[in-house]
C-alpha cells in the first residue's frame, strides 16, 4: 500500500511540475503606448528649434502571474528630428 501511495503521489508530483510552465505563460505578451506628441522650442524666444533630435526608448515590462517586473529590455528606440 505505502509503495502504490508513494508512486501516485510522484505522478501527481510530475503533473505538477509539468503544469507550472503553462501557468507562467498563460498572459500574452502584449505591449502598448500612447502617441506621443510635442514641439521643441527656444527657451528666450519660444519660436520652435528646426532640426533637434529627439529619442524615445520604450523599456519592456513584464507581468507573470500578476508581477510587474522591469528588466533592463529595451524594446523599442525611435528617433525623431524636428522640422
């Protein structure tokens, strides 16, 4: 009896180990953000700059399993010049 208990609970156990995988993964990998808008203009006389460049970098933020986690990812840099 003890060697038939010992045994199911070692296949329950491998069932488990083999679900906790699909568990971590069950959120899609999605990303957003919102349009970003703005004008680069001079400090003393507020006319708009022609020709600075602006960097956006999007850092990837990880949610599994309900916890945000911030890496060092980087998931997207665009770069923009001013007209």
């Amino acid at each position: 009896m003890f060697v038939r208990l010992t045994r199911l609970y070692g296949y329950l156990f491998a069932a488990l180990l083999a679900l906790v995988p699909l568990v971590t993964v069950a959120e899609p990998f999605t990303y957003s953000a919102k349009e970003i808008h703005g004008q680069v203009v001079d400090e003393a006389t507020g006319a708009p700059l022609e020709g600075v460049v602006i960097v956006a970098q999007w850092q990837l933020v990880r949610m599994i399993n309900g916890w945000r986690w911030a890496g060092d990812d980087v998931l997207k840099i665009i770069e923009a010049v001013t007209d």
